[in-house]
C-alpha cells in the first residue's frame, strides 16, 4: 500500500461490502487460532490481498502471486505481487495451509494442476457458478469433487458483470 490515499480508498471499499470482506477474512481466521499461511494464484493487482490483511484479526503470512501473461499488467497494485506461476508458487511454499484460486482461465489446466499440488488442507476458489463453466473447466472440478468437500459457497464481488462466488473447500479425509 504505498499512500494514505490508497489506504482510505481501501478502508472505503471495505465499508462498502463488509459482508463479503469479512466472511472471507473470518473464514481465514478461523482456519488456525495461530494465523496460516496463504498461497494465493491469480492474484493480479493484490486487491484481495489487500483487502483481506487490512481486515484480519490475526497473523497471516501470504503470498500473493500471479503468472502475469500477456496483458495481465496493472497501473496501480494493493499488495505485493510476485511474478510466478502456480507450479513455482507451490513448489517454494510447500507448507501452505490455505490455497487462493482467483478466477481462473477457462483454456488453461493450472487451476486442476494447483489443486493436485497444493499439500494443504483448505481451498477457496472465486469464480462463476454454472453448467457452461463446469464444462469448460471439467479437469478443476473433477479435481475438486474426487479430492474436495465444499463447505460454503457464499456471493461476492462481482466483477464485469459476471455472478461470481466464493467457495470453500475443504480436503476430504484418506479412507
């Protein structure tokens, strides 16, 4: 966050959708008494990061990442930022307790490819709802309903129109 006028903007935000910012906060809050630690893919300008560090109770260590491909450039960033794809981002935090998936490209097979790498127990996911993107994002939720249990599904921010939600889930235990 480099100025007060950012921070206000942020603080402005967060009065705005208290709701959704503070569910998602608490859901990380009460992921570990003693604070977690947090992979997030697809993390673009770090609003989300921003966000939710400035609205925690408790410690988080987080990393924010994003593979930055082609036009996935920003004039003005929250948080900071590492430039590394899903692969790298898990490989250099393998003890990652909670696993941030932000809306993830339909042509592309990293969300599945994340989801099979992350060691950890509890992801939460924002995309849209629906028949059309299940089927074009078949190999993710293949992933998720052989592996996952999803434990909330709540509304979010939506963006460019789109009815985008917040999903939670949680590993499913070895039988």
């Amino acid at each position: 966050m480099d100025t007060l006028c950012d921070q206000m903007m942020l603080k402005g935000f967060l009065m705005k959708i208290p709701d959704w910012i503070t569910k998602y906060t608490n859901t990380l809050n009460e992921l570990h008494q003693t604070g977690c630690k947090v992979v997030e893919l697809g993390a673009g300008s770090g609003f989300l990061a921003a966000c939710i560090m400035a609205n925690s109770n408790k410690p988080i260590n987080y990393l924010a990442t994003d593979a930055m491909k082609g036009d996935d450039t920003f004039t003005k960033t929250y948080f900071k930022v590492q430039k590394l794809n899903h692969i790298e981002a898990l490989t250099k935090n393998p003890d990652a307790d909670v696993l941030i998936i932000n809306w993830p490209t339909y042509k592309d097979k990293w969300a599945s490819e994340a989801l099979r790498k992350f060691k950890g127990d509890i992801v939460i996911y924002i995309l849209e709802r629906g028949w059309e993107v299940v089927m074009r994002m078949m190999f993710f939720f293949e992933e998720l309903s052989e592996n996952w249990d999803e434990q909330k599904c709540e509304p979010c921010i939506q963006w460019q129109g789109l009815q985008d939600s917040l999903f939670l889930y949680k590993r499913k235990m070895s039988e």
